[in-house]
C-alpha cells in the first residue's frame, strides 16, 4: 500500500507530532508499507520524518498562502471576515495555479493508493489539485465548526474526501455538525510511551527553585497570558517562593494574527513584575527532556481543546499536569485522579492549582503515577498504527 501524507508546514506542532507517531506505529504494524510525505516549508520534521524511513519531498507553499487563514478573525464581524478573506484569496491567486499544477504532478507520479492530509490548508489544495480516483482522508486536528468561513469552505469541499479521522469525540462531534456528508472516525491521538517516559535524563537531579512549565505553540488561544496571570498572583500572594514559571514553544505558523510573539509575552511578564521568575525556553527538540525536568506542567487554553497532546506527553513523563478541562482535553484524565482539572481563561484557579501541587508533594506523586498508567492504558502508540491500517482498508474497499 502506498500512502502519501501531505502537511502544510515542516516545522513541528502537536499536528506534526502525531503524524510522526502515525509513521512510526504504521511502520511498526506494517512494514512493507510505502510511506511518502508532501510538505509545504522547510522545518525539522522533513528530517525526523526521514529518519523514520519516509520518502519527503519540499513543495514549497506561495508565502501567501501560508499566510492564509481566519483563526484571528474569530471576534470580528462575519461580514468584515469575508472581506478579509476575500482580499487575502485574490491575493494568492496568481501564485496558486502554478503552485497547483506542480503539486498535482507530485501527487501524480507517486501514485498514491490513499492521500492523507494532515491540515485545512492541505485540504484544501488536494481538493483544488483534483487527483481523480484517488481516496482521500482528512485527518481532523481542530473544531472547524469555530472557524468564521472556512468550515463553509470546507463543508463545500468535503465531498472530495472519503473520510474524516477526528482526534477526539469532541472533534467528532463538531465535525459532523459541520460537514455532514463526510464519514467520521474517531481514533485518538497516541504517544510513543518508550520515548515519554518517566525515567530521569542523565543531568537530572533535585532541582530547586521548583519549575512549573507550560509546553504549547505562540497560538493566542493556548493561554500563556492566563499563565503568566496565575504566576503573578502566586508570586504576589508568595513572594518568597523558589519557583520558576518556563515557557516552552515559539510561533510556528505563519497565519496572520493567530499567534503571541516572544516580545508579547516577555512584555507582559514586564508589566506583571515577574519577568526575573520567568524562563522563555523557545522550541525544544527533545521534548521528553523538557518534560522531566518540569515538576508541574500546566495545560491553559483558554478555548476548548480538540485533544492535547502535551497533555497526555507529560502525563506519559509521569508528571502532575493541571488541564484546562474542555473539548477534547476533558476527555483524557479524570480529575484529582490521574491529572487536576480547572476552568478555562480562569487564571486564579489556576494559581490555586499550582500552589496545592506545590504544597503538597505527595498528591502531586499519586497524580504522577496514576498518569502514567492512564497514558499506558489508553494512549500509547502500539495500537495507533493497526488502527489507522484499518481505516485506509475500509475505504479502498469501499472504492
């Protein structure tokens, strides 16, 4: 079988890091397989990719296509939205045509039996790139449903497509509502439960001051500001506690107005007179690392999650992990049992979370093992290939 992924962007976000665990579990379940990955930007997954033993090749998307998007548009009105994103497509026009027909004879000459494609933005040119008789999946990462016009754009297009892999119910669930015609699966996301594990790096050790991390994407919506809120008001309250506050992640898109810059963040732990006690880490390529050193790691998204995959990472590290609980995120731990769960954009219970973690050490080790089992039990990575496997066989037997 010969399966042809396609991804918007080479650098590495939580999308691209379950379509590496997606290559390796396939690998690992079906080795003959043949495995070719399309991507738009240069970035370290084409490398990490390869490594895995999948086939990459660079179609470098037009800058204004990257750029394309209605994620920051969201509060403004629908009609100023459309005019917008009406600008922004006669915009990319002229460069989109011959981007299209070099990414159609792509497609062409490897000769897919399945296409995979791991965004909207890939959803979109495979549809316009109109490769006849190949299926095509979408696997769905994000709530289409809260896009201003793109889940119009999208419900127009789905016809193109043979199914829908939603990472989680709460996905699910919005992408039926928002293209109902597409056949939906569900099939969570998984981690590499070798790779995330508890076990100390070699330059660990007791750490003081304590460290409590937050692990995401610049995306506006993962909540560093609530963050940084709630490690000012635990400073504030507790001026002499030896604790650091580490933000690990940077700005990996290139849609406009959709994400913080460090200078926004650094600005705001400024005016919130705690920047000596905050560690901008940037991107980190060995995550696990990252989340061992953590003692606390915190999941603050301010809208729902369509899954969260930091969070079941740390989880798998065997670490104690507050959740922002909704969307999909409420859907991977139970709460005071394997993880803690507060109200999203509420930074004062998050700071009261924080501050119990840190008060009591052995909830935080209870929580901590009982995360790890959770993740071992539900989420680990040695069904995620068989399940995918599945899937691809169900519709070429529906072709």
């Amino acid at each position: 079988m010969n399966i042809v992924f396609v991804n918007p962007v080479g650098a590495i976000g939580g999308a691209e890091r379950v379509l590496l665990t997606i290559f390796a579990s396939l690998l690992n379940s079906q080795p003959d397989l043949q495995l070719h990955l399309i991507v738009g930007t240069e970035g370290p997954l084409i490398e990490a990719a390869q490594k895995l033993g999948v086939q990459v090749q660079i179609q470098t998307l037009p800058a204004a296509v990257n750029q394309l998007g209605d994620s920051a548009l969201k509060d403004k009105n629908k009609f100023v939205t459309a005019f917008i994103l009406l600008l922004r497509l006669i915009k990319i026009l002229p460069g989109i045509s011959t981007y299209l027909w070099k990414f159609h004879h792509s497609l062409s000459e490897l000769k897919p039996d399945i296409i995979h494609s791991n965004g909207i933005k890939t959803h979109l040119l495979i549809a316009l790139a109109k490769l006849k008789g190949v299926p095509v999946i979408w696997h769905i990462h994000d709530f289409y449903g809260s896009r201003p016009l793109m889940a119009q754009v999208l419900k127009w297009i789905s016809a193109t497509a043979n199914l829908g892999i939603a990472i989680s119910q709460a996905v699910a669930q919005d992408a039926k509502a928002t293209l109902p015609g597409l056949p939906i699966e569900v099939i969570y996301n998984a981690v590499d439960v070798n790779y995330f594990s508890p076990i100390l790096p070699k330059f660990a050790s007791s750490h003081l001051p304590l460290r409590v991390g937050l692990v995401a994407t610049f995306a506006r919506w993962k909540g560093h500001d609530i963050f940084l809120e709630a490690a000012a008001c635990i400073l504030k309250a507790h001026p002499h506690l030896n604790v650091r506050f580490c933000i690990v992640g940077g700005a990996i898109y290139k849609t406009h107005g959709s994400q913080f810059s460090e200078q926004e963040l650094t600005d705001k732990a400024l005016h919130l007179g705690i920047a000596d006690k905050v560690d901008f880490l940037g991107f980190q390529q060995d995550i696990a690392e990252i989340y061992r050193s953590l003692d606390i790691v915190v999941h603050a998204s301010t809208q729902p999650e369509p899954f969260g995959l930091a969070i079941v990472e740390a989880m798998a590290c065997g670490k104690p992990v507050i959740v922002s609980q909704a969307g999909g995120a409420a859907e991977l731990f139970t709460h005071n049992y394997d993880a803690i769960g507060v109200p999203p954009s509420d930074s004062t219970a998050l700071a009261a979370a924080i501050l119990e973690l840190l008060n009591y050490p052995k909830k935080c080790q209870i929580i901590s093992e009982k995360a790890r089992q959770t993740v071992t039990k539900n989420f680990s990575h040695t069904r995620l290939g068989e399940q995918i496997v599945a899937v691809y066989s169900s519709v070429l037997n529906s072709k």
